[in-house]
C-alpha cells in the first residue's frame, strides 16, 4: 500500500515539474465548451473497458469524459500496466497512463478524446489497432488544467507496428 501511495506521490510530483518546465507561450488559453453527449450521440452507446492505475486522477477525468460523450465505461486497476500495453501492441513510444479497449478490440492509449474514438469505431482504418494520445498533453480531456492548452496529435496505431497521424487537434474545442 505504501508503494502505490508512493508511486501516486511521485506521478503528482512528477506531473507538476512537467508542468513547470513547460514555456508558458506554448500554451493557449481555453474556452470551456459543453461535451455532453447529443441526443444521436445516446442512441448509440458504445462500451469500452479502461486499465489504469488506482492512484492516477487524469484517468478517472478520462473516464468521466467518455461517459458524458455517450460511452458506457468499466475499468480495471492494475499496480502494472506494462503487461496489459504489451498485452494489445501498444509499443513504448505511444504509451500514457491509461488504456481502453472497445468491444471489438481496438485499443485506445492515453487521453484520446471521445470524439475521435466514436469516428474511428464508426469508420475503422484497415488494419489498424487503435488511437494513441502519447504522454499526457495538458488540456487533453482528463489532463484539464486551469485555462491551459498545448495542442496535440492522435495517432493511428497499425498492426504491422507502423504509425500515423489520425487527428491535429490544434485547439481545446477541436476536441469535442
């Protein structure tokens, strides 16, 4: 128990002196917007289940963003997550905290934003795995912090290894 209470310690830490070395100028300021699900958005609720730690916030904030999009959210704690990322493909490089997993299988790494999961489900890419948000860009859905925004890639994930990028996401709204 000590150990996770650490580890949680260490990842707040850890996150603050990210945000801390980060220039000011690379963020932007945000407007917050509404990502409640639309009422077509309901009609279709898609279930996804969500590894993560016991101890890591943003993922709970994640999951709260998929429920209010419409998706219908298990999760499961795990004191290690590298079995699991190994487990669906996920190489070292597209790696976050977190990891979800559609019904049909595809994996999605990190705080990817509901809207790029729904459209990627709705029209998957041949041969791929999933959608990779890398690390934890703040503003992300889950990394919200104050009015903060760094703009960001999703990435798709192939099944021969290869990568490319699925979404710019340039500013906070581009997200919802």
């Amino acid at each position: 128990m000590k150990r996770i209470a650490f580890v949680g310690i260490a990842t707040a830490i850890l996150a603050l002196g990210v945000f801390a070395a980060i220039k000011p100028e690379t963020f932007s300021t945000v407007e917050k917007v509404s990502v409640a699900a639309t009422e077509s958005d309901a009609n279709q609720v898609l279930p996804i289940h969500v590894h993560k730690t016991a101890t890591c916030g943003c993922c709970g904030e994640w999951i709260k963003h998929l429920e209010k999009s419409g998706f219908s959210v298990k999760y499961s704690n795990h004191e290690d997550l590298d079995s699991i990322k190994a487990q669906f493909g996920i190489e070292n490089n597209y790696q976050s905290c977190h990891t979800g997993v559609s019904a049909n299988g595809f994996v999605f790494e990190g705080h990817v934003p509901a809207k790029y999961i729904r459209e990627f489900l709705n029209e998957t890419p041949e041969d791929s795995l999933g959608l990779s948000v890398p690390a934890m860009p703040v503003g992300s859905p889950g990394m919200e912090y104050g009015n903060k925004f760094m703009p960001y890639q999703v990435l798709l994930l192939k099944k021969d290894g290869s990568v490319s990028v699925y979404a710019e996401v340039k500013t906070y709204q581009d997200q919802f």
